[in-house]
C-alpha cells in the first residue's frame, strides 16, 4: 500500500521510476535488505548456498557445454564477435534450446524484430512448433532502464532459465557531460552483471569486437569493443571468429 502511494505521488513516471519501484517490490517479496551483513549471515548464506547448488542450465551445444561446464544462474556469459560472424544466431540458438526443454528463454533483441527472429527460427522449425515455445522478446526499446524493469517483469511472470541480450553496445542509458561512451557501456555491464547476481538467472550478452580483431585474426579479450569493464564484469567470454 505504501510502495502504490508513492507511486500515485510521484510528478512524472518515466523508465527509471518504474524500475526503481519493481527493485523495492522484489526486495520486499524476497525480504531483502540494503544493508551490512554480519559474519554469521555470510556464514548462512554459504550454508544456504551449498545445500542448493546453483542451477546449471545447458545451452545444448555439446562443444560449448563441455568447455563452459553449463550456464550457471548469476552469471554474465558474454559472446563476442564482429558482424557476420554469428553472435545472434548463436545468442538464439541457445534460446530456443532452452525453451525446447520447457525453460523459459528471454530474447531482448536491440537489432531484429520478434517477426524477423521468427522468420529466422523457421528455416528450422515450423512456425506451430515455434509459436508453442516458451520464447519471449523485447524489442521495442534500447533503453536500459527499461529494459531492467521488462526483464524484472517477465521473470515474475514466466520461469525464465535464460536471458540473452543482443547486443550490449546498442544499449542507452542516460548521459552526462562528463559521460563517454566507454563509461557508459560500463555502467550497462555492471549493471547487467548485478540484474543477474539478483535474479538468479544466467544472462547471455552479446559484444562487438573492435575491427582490429578481424586483422588479426583470432580475437582476444582486448579486443571487446568500447570497455574494459565488460570482461571485467563477464563470468565467462566467449569469443568468436570467421577463421
């Protein structure tokens, strides 16, 4: 009742507003707390955590899951690669894997049309297999803050196993004078790394390499496009190439 008052106060309700209150209702539904922990509630915690292992979710392409071990939840799996090298098919194809196995699977495409992903998946499925999958998708927006809260939502609404985002560096957030690019795609890492560490979920991120890479021929780390933070922030990397 509290949280709706405030709501019904505010002057204007914008992304950010709205996301700052799904944040309080889910801290308020798992009864967490912005707070100091004692030695003892870690201690707990970790007893909590070893008696339910985190979930491993396979991505279903054998030569990924024997090198990765699984996807783990809370965890940030980036997927690097310049253009035509098959991020996007390889983001959607672990998707549509997951959800061929009855997980929910959350596609936030900042670059295609759900109908266009659609048009994609049926060069392999047909479209009534396709319409039956436990497959979801944002793609009206590149905002980040709202695309936190359309994430928040529809992992209380579906049994999301995975979300896979497409591509981190078509992602806005709001900028400063003082703002670069490299700090703001920064500031998306982090911020994709803690929605994970939250939600409990694995979140497949997809990366431009920079085009230096594809002289070189196999790509390294350094070669994440715009930040140092994303590798940083990533609990795992993998990057791809047309060699």
């Amino acid at each position: 009742h509290t949280i709706g008052s405030q709501l019904s106060a505010e002057p204007s309700i914008n992304a950010d507003t709205i996301d700052q209150y799904i944040t309080k209702l889910d801290q308020l539904r798992r009864g967490r707390k912005e707070e100091i922990s004692t030695a003892t509630e870690a201690v707990t915690a970790l007893a909590e955590r070893k008696a339910n292992p985190r979930t491993i979710h396979r991505t279903g392409i054998g030569e990924i899951d024997t090198r990765i071990g699984g996807m783990k939840d809370g965890q940030v799996i980036v997927i690097g690669g310049r253009p035509g090298t098959g991020k996007s098919v390889l983001l959607t194809q672990i998707c549509v894997n997951v959800a061929d196995r009855g997980e929910g699977a959350l596609i936030v495409s900042l670059e295609m049309m759900k109908e266009e992903i659609a048009d994609r998946l049926n060069q392999s499925k047909p479209l009534e297999r396709i319409a039956e999958l436990p497959l979801y998708f944002i793609d009206t927006t590149s905002d980040l803050g709202t695309i936190v809260a359309l994430i928040r939502v529809a992992c209380r609404r579906y049994r999301i196993g995975v979300v896979a985002i497409d591509y981190l560096q078509l992602a806005e957030v709001p900028n400063t004078r003082s703002d670069n690019r490299e700090r703001q795609i920064a500031t998306i890492s982090r911020r994709l790394k803690r929605l994970a560490m939250d939600l409990q979920i694995p979140i497949l991120v997809g990366s431009q390499l920079n085009r230096e890479s594809a002289k070189r021929g196999k790509p390294t780390l350094a070669d994440l496009r715009e930040s140092g933070a994303i590798e940083q922030d990533a609990d795992i990397v993998l990057l791809l190439s047309k060699n």
